[in-house]
C-alpha cells in the first residue's frame, strides 16, 4: 500500500469557504468601477436612500387615493362664455387661402361656411391676401343680421372675365332682407386652381350706379340696365358721343323682343383688358338656354383718374341671331339700322295695308318715350313709308298715317309734341327693293318696306 492510500478522504468545507470570499471580492470591485464611472478617480458612494416597504394590498376592498394625487377632472366652459376670436387673430389664421380647379366648388365652399355663420372657416377658405378688418366686421354684421341664407335658385353667378382663363369675377347671392350679393375676384395661379385675389362686400359703397368701376364692372352694369329695360341707367355707362340713344333703345327692343338673357357660363369674356381701353365679348341665350348669341362691347377711359365708359356696341351677330329668332330669317326685319344720314335708326314695322300699332310696336315705344323724357332738347323725327303696291297717292296718305299712329302714342304717354317731326314719305325710299333682279315681287323687301323710321340723332 503506498504512503497516499494510508490517509482518509479529506473535506471539501474549506475549498467552498475560499472561493466564497473571492466571488465576494471580485463583486465588490465591480460595483467600485460601475459607480466610478470607469475613471482613475474614485467617485465617493451615496448612501441608499432607505424607503419603507408598500403595505400588502388588501383583498376585496379598493385601494385608497389620496386626493391630492388624483387627476382633476377637465372643466367644460359653457358655450356663451367661449370668446370668439378676434379680426386679427381670424387674419392669422386665414393664411393663404383655399385653391380649387372649379371656381364655383372654391365659391360653394365659402358660401356654405357663411351660411352656417362659421366664420373662421369662411375666412380660412378666402385667405389673408384678399381680407381686411372692414371685410371681417362686414362680414360679421350681414352674419348678425341673419343675410347668410344662399339663394336656392342660383347662390353662386359667374359675372366675366377681367383677364382670359386667368383672372375672373364672381359673386354669391344670398336671400337676405336686400338680397345681399358678396363679389369675388379669382386669379388663377401656376398649378391650374383657382384661390381668392380680392372680395367685395355688399356693405361698401358702390360706384354710381355700378357696383366696380373697372372696365368689366362697367360693361357688366351696362348689360344688366339693358337686360332691365332701363334706359336712363344704361346710358348713364356710355361716351354719348359714341354710342346713340337710338342704339341703347335698340338693344333693348332685341333684348326684349328675344327675350335673351345672360349665359351662366363666362356671359362676359376678355379680349383684351388694357390700361386704357378693353374689349368683351358677351354670351347671351334664349329664355330656353339652348341657342346662343353673342356681340361685341369695347369701354375705354382717357386716363387712369377718369370712368370707364362703354364706347362700342358690335351687334351684327346679335341682329342676325335676332332675325333667325323673331323674324324666320328675315336680316332685313330688324328694328335698328345704319341710317344714311349717319348715326342710328329705330324702325317699326306694319303689316300690309295697316296704319295700327301692335302690342309689340307699342313696347318699343315706351322704350323710346322713355329716351325723350330724359333730355327735353331731345327731338326725334318720324318718317312713314309703304312698299310698292297701290297708287302714288294712296301711299303717301297711308305712310302720313303710319307716322302719325307713332306720334299719336308718343303724345298719349306724355312726351312733349315740340319733341316730334313727323313726315310722310311714301314709296319714295324704300330700305329694300320691291322687286327682284328679274322684275319680279320680292315679298321680303316689300315687308322691310312697310315701317316708320324713328331717327334721334341730332
């Protein structure tokens, strides 16, 4: 048996005790260097903050809450205490403005937002650029007096052009207690849309009896007093010395006559919109919004202080629009024409063999009446004619009677009989012939010929 078989087995006990103090040792330096932060320096070791142990919860019954750590519940202002926000806070807020490829969603928008009295939302789809503190106090007494109420049969109207497919004018029309109507000016930006550049307000002042006293305002103000019937108003818009008041008077017999009225669609285009002078061309329609017309308007202004003013009125195409409807194609049946002479002439016609005014001639009449009473030193001449049937004699006395029917209604509705030249002129001058190149009748020239001329220019 060698030496090492004669001892017992020995114990562990005291391995296990060493290596104990040495996990001990290396756990100790290891929180030295963390709280050291890994430096050369020794950082100086807080005490632990000594905290008392949380009570067990107790089964079954709700754990108390201190009140002071309870959250407050919010508090709701009544809605009468809310105050609103201020013009120059609802300026802030406007920004930019809203932008749409439709200007009439972009005006359906705005228009719904008033109607509902919101605002913040109205002012928010306009946009800073074109507001002001007046426009939001405007706008804010038509909402205190309830005007925001959109007309049901058209709230929102395309008034024109001021620059082709860029720049455009448009109202809403509300039902308040004077039919409030607000303007918008539209200019159309890089992207295609459409955002708000200026607004007017039916609480500012209008121009004379124009609402805008730009070029489109006036030629608009101008047609709305014809599609009125209003000569005194639609002659207050023109350079006297360039259109006649026999040309007014005309334009509003066809307007009446045709019953036209404006096509929703750009009723007014730019041709060309200059500094100085500017052109339109207006769209009109019949009462059924199938067919349209159009004619040409220029207004003009000597400098940039003085009112526009309508200049020229092209209604060639309107004329012939104007037969095709009223008279079944008949160019020669018109009621203005090119006079000789120089100027315009109003023409009333007469069915053959008659000397009485229909109800037609009749409103025609009131229209010219109308004329003379605004200008006392006004005179007008009246000339009767007939076509070519019958004897010399007999046409003489029945054109004497187709003049003096004219001058017999004229008196009755109050237009001084110093005013009026009445002759009679027979056969003698006929507008177009009676016959045709070959010799024989010519129905539609003998018609055109049976008429009482009415010339104002002198």
């Amino acid at each position: 048996m060698s030496t090492y078989d004669s001892y017992e087995p020995q114990s562990k006990f005291g391995l296990y005790v060493i290596l104990s103090f040495v996990a001990a040792a290396l756990l100790g330096a290891g929180v030295y260097f963390l709280n050291s932060g890994g430096g050369d320096e020794p950082v100086a070791r807080k005490a632990p903050v000594q905290t008392e142990a949380e009570p067990e919860p107790v089964v079954g019954k709700p754990e108390p809450i201190d009140p002071f750590d309870a959250e407050p519940k919010p508090m709701i202002q009544p809605l009468d205490t809310v105050m609103p926000p201020t013009p120059d806070q609802m300026l802030i807020d406007a920004g930019m403005g809203a932008a749409e490829l439709d200007p009439k969603v972009l005006l359906g928008k705005i228009g719904r937002s008033l109607e509902m009295s919101d605002l913040e939302n109205a002012t928010m789809l306009i946009g800073q650029k074109a507001l002001d503190e007046s426009h939001l106090k405007g706008l804010q007494a038509l909402a205190d007096k309830g005007d925001f109420r959109l007309s049901a049969m058209d709230p929102v109207v395309e008034i024109g052009e001021l620059e082709a497919n860029r720049r455009s004018r448009w109202a809403l029309n509300f039902q308040g207690e004077q039919g409030a109507r607000i303007y918008f000016d539209l200019l159309r930006g890089e992207t295609g849309k459409w955002g708000v550049d200026k607004i007017k307000l039916p609480t500012e002042e209008p121009a004379g009896r124009a609402v805008f006293i730009d070029s489109l305002g006036i030629a608009d103000a101008f047609l709305k007093a014809v599609l009125d019937q209003d000569f005194d108003d639609a002659k207050s818009f023109v350079d006297s010395t360039m259109v006649s008041d026999a040309k007014i008077a005309g334009l509003c017999i066809i307007f009446e006559e045709a019953k036209y009225q404006f096509r929703p669609q750009k009723p007014l285009r730019a041709m060309f919109n200059r500094d100085l002078t500017a052109g339109f061309i207006a769209h009109v329609e019949d009462e059924s919004g199938e067919k349209a017309a159009d004619f040409g308007l220029n207004v003009q202004r000597a400098a940039a202080d003085k009112p526009w003013r309508v200049t020229e009125v092209n209604l060639d195409s309107l004329l012939a629009d104007y037969a095709d409807r009223v008279a079944g194609g008949d160019v020669h049946f018109t009621p203005l024409v090119k006079n000789p002479a120089g100027g315009d002439t109003l023409i009333l016609y007469f069915g053959f063999d008659e000397d009485g005014l229909t109800p037609r001639t009749q409103r025609q009449l009131d229209i010219v009446a109308g004329l003379l009473k605004t200008d006392a030193g006004k005179k007008l001449t009246l000339s009767g004619h007939t076509d070519s049937l019958g004897t010399d004699q007999y046409n003489e006395s029945l054109s004497g009677r187709r003049a003096g029917a004219v001058q017999k209604y004229l008196l009755g509705v109050g237009v001084p009989p110093t005013q009026i030249i009445a002759m009679a002129e027979g056969e003698t001058k006929p507008r177009v012939p009676n016959a045709t190149a070959e010799g024989e009748d010519n129905p539609t020239g003998r018609r055109a010929n049976r008429r009482t001329e009415i010339y104002l220019d002198f």
